[in-house]
C-alpha cells in the first residue's frame, strides 16, 4: 500500500480550450502569388485548480502575412489537468514548467496544424519545443529583473 506521503503526478485531462482561425482579409488576399511569411508565438501558463489539482496550458499563436496583410491568424490554446502532490515546492516549477507542457503541447501542434488546413490553407507544423531550455531562459531573465539587495 503506498504512503500517503508519496509523490502523486497523474494526468486527469487534456483538452482544447481555446481555438480561432481569422482570415480578415478573404478572398482578396488568397489571390495573391506571393508567399507569406509566417510568425509563431508560444506561450505557457500554469494554476491551481484545487488542492494538489493545477492546469497547465500552451497557447500558440501562428500570424502569416503577405506584406502589411494577414493571410490567416490562429490562436490556440491546449490545455491539461494535472493532480501534484507531495512534491518538494522546488520541484513544482519543472514540473509545471516541463513535464505537463511536454504532454500538451503534441496535442496543441496536430490542432494547430488541422485548423490551419481545414481553413483552406497547407498545415503548419509547430516545431518540437525542448520546454526544459525554455523553462531555464525564463529562470534566468526572471533572475536577472529580480531585485538586488546592495550591502555596505
């Protein structure tokens, strides 16, 4: 029988929370023979739900333009339900930050990549993601605005 005091990580969900494809400037645009240039912005969050109950979410926004025109804009955001518990509080960062982002983001790249198709357009493959040097950039700059305390 396992101790009530030992480390819990389990997936209760995984889910689509958010999904928008625009094309505001259809179907002009679409005749346009020049090709798009395309800008991907990630994003992850994390909060508690409950007790030892969070959700982590990555947010994907995909903007292609021809020009000063946007072809199509998609924001997405794939979310998990995540129970922790019994973790040392040093440890909730990576976790929150790494391992529950690597489970949902797979989910986030194939809605991304369909929506992106179902709008008429040629998928748009998100690239793999290595959360844990993400995670470590943002320590790092959020260690570098953290104020200093100077002694004399």
């Amino acid at each position: 029988m396992a101790d009530s005091q030992d480390p819990v990580f389990q997936i209760q969900r995984v889910y689509l929370k958010e999904a928008s494809l625009e094309q505001p400037n259809s179907p002009a645009i679409l005749l346009e023979q020049e090709s798009p240039t395309v800008d991907i912005q990630l994003g992850v969050n994390a909060a508690p739900v409950a007790e030892g109950i969070f959700e982590v979410s990555v947010t994907a926004t995909v903007q292609t333009k021809i020009k000063d025109k946007t072809v199509f804009l998609v924001e997405a955001t794939q979310a998990g339900i995540f129970e922790i518990r019994n973790l040392p509080q040093e440890q909730m960062g990576q976790v929150m930050g790494i391992a529950c982002p690597q489970i949902v983001y797979p989910y986030l790249r194939g809605n991304v990549a369909d929506l992106i198709q179902r709008g008429g357009f040629p998928p748009v493959h998100l690239s793999e993601i290595n959360f844990q040097a993400m995670y470590e950039q943002q320590q790092a700059a959020a260690a570098e605005d953290a104020p200093r305390i100077v002694t004399q």
